[in-house]
C-alpha cells in the first residue's frame, strides 16, 4: 500500500471528529486496554446483536457500541448493528414503537459515513502519482508516404518537362552539323560537352592516368563511400563535410568543362574567347 501524505491524514482526522467518529488516535488507545484484558470467546460467526426494545435488564437507556472485537473496528460494528436492527423491524431505544415509525427512523437517519481500513475517508485517486494518469500524446513526425506525397509531385515534374521539351524541340531547329568528310577533320575537334571534363585531363595528364587512374579512383571512391561514412543523420546541417567535398568536386569538373568549352580554339591550345572567338559547337 502506498504511503499517504501527511496533510491527508491529518485532514481526514479533522473529518472524522466533525462527524463524530473515533480517530486513529483514538482507537489505538482503546485498543490497549482490550489487548490487556482478553475479550471472552465467542462462537463463531456474526458479530452479536443485542435485542431491540431494552434489555431483560429492564432498562430503555441507550446501548453504547461496542469496542473492537478481533480487530473489527468499532465504527463497522455499530453499523452493522443499526442495520441488523433496521432489518428486523426493531424500535429504537427506550419502548416499542410502531413498524413504520422505525422505518422512518431509518431513512431519516444520515447514512454512516464510508471508510476504509483504518478509518481513512480519503479516495483512491488523492494517493495515486500523478505521472501515472497523465494524457499520452504522439509525438509528431517529419516523415510523409511515398505515395502520393512523394510519386504525385514526381510524376507533374514529369509531365511538365516532357511538354517544355516537345515544345521547344517543335519551335527551335536543332544545331546539327554537315556530313561528315573523312578526307577533312574540324579544328579543333572536341568532345560533347559531357566529355569536356576528361578531354581537358587529357592536355595535362598522360592518357592512362586522365583516362584510366583518375576517372577509376572517382568510382571506387564512389563505391566505398557508404561504408566509410558513419553518419547515420540526413540533415544538411549534420553532413558539412561531405557536403563540402561534393561542392569542391562538382566546381572543380565545372571549371574544366568550361575551359574546353570555351578556352580552347585550335589545335585545343588555349585561348582568350574575347580575342580569338569561341570555337564550341552544341
């Protein structure tokens, strides 16, 4: 059983003696003096109910409650002999009265008061922790169905670039070029701009590093990249390192692509756009 506070015993105490029933305090003193002197023995069975109407005694003076017997509060006691003797159809103390007198006694009467063991009066939801009954709420979530959420907006993206492109296609002629001549090669003759990247390697490096080493260790990096990154998060703000280096790698082939494109005229010598003109061709 959990401890009860000390102000709820206390107010209960204050309780019990406006309503004029023992307190804690008050049958414990009582009960010493019964521990003391050992209470005849009786049979067993129901708590004795003495006879309505007086005594053979003689006397119509007022029957006192008895005292707690085999650890049975007095309080119980003296209820249960109230309602034995309002079952019975017994008259009050001091003469015989009639039936229904006694049963308009008893529902004038208040009823007792209901208490627990021990006499407390407190209800069960005074002792009970309060982070037990508190309201439970979902947390929210930042998370969405790929379906439709995700699939719905991808598939008007799609839709909408497919018309942009049919339109353009149908409006502006494409740029293609004359049949090729075997017997003479444009100068200079470069790469789609797709490839510019690697053509430019190829004006620094040895073909087998530009070609082969350099484009190789981009795609084993690429390939052991999950498994050397540990960091589970997906949040830009968690991910500046990586998000740096991809930066840095994505400028760097930008400026070579731009340099092919742009920087070099024949031969594929580099060259000034603004003095010697542009020579790239979509």
């Amino acid at each position: 059983m959990p401890e009860i506070p000390e102000h709820l015993l206390r107010r209960s105490k204050e309780r019990r003696k406006a309503l004029g029933l023992p307190t804690g305090d008050e049958e414990e003193t009582a009960a010493e003096p019964a521990a003391e002197t050992p209470a005849p023995a009786e049979p067993a069975g129901e708590a004795p109910v003495p006879a309505a109407g007086g005594g053979e005694g003689g006397g119509g003076g007022e029957e006192e409650a008895p005292a707690s017997t085999g650890g049975i509060p007095a309080h119980l006691l003296e209820r249960s002999r109230r309602r034995r003797a309002a079952a019975a159809g017994a008259a009050p103390a001091g003469g015989a009265a009639a039936p229904g007198a006694a049963a308009a006694a008893t529902a004038v009467a208040p009823p007792p008061p209901m208490t627990g063991p021990g006499g407390h009066t407190q209800r069960l939801l005074t002792v009970v922790k309060s982070g037990s009954i508190q309201q439970t709420r979902a947390e929210a979530q930042d998370k969405v169905h790929t379906w439709p959420h995700l699939l719905v907006v991808e598939f008007a993206a799609t839709l909408a670039l497919s018309a942009v492109l049919f339109l353009f296609s149908a409006i502006v002629r494409a740029p293609l070029l004359g049949l090729a001549d075997v017997n003479q090669t444009p100068n200079p003759s470069k790469a789609p701009w797709y490839f510019l990247g690697l053509q430019e390697l190829l004006t620094m490096f040895h073909p087998m590093v530009a070609g082969v080493t350099i484009p190789g260790m981009g795609i084993f990096l690429l390939i052991v990249a999950p498994y050397i990154d540990r960091n589970a998060s997906q949040k830009p703000r968690d991910r500046k390192f990586a998000i740096a280096l991809f930066t840095v790698f994505l400028l760097f082939w930008a400026v070579l692509v731009i340099i092919g494109s742009f920087f070099r005229g024949t031969g594929f010598n580099f060259v000034f756009p603004w003095n010697d003109g542009v020579f790239f061709e979509l």
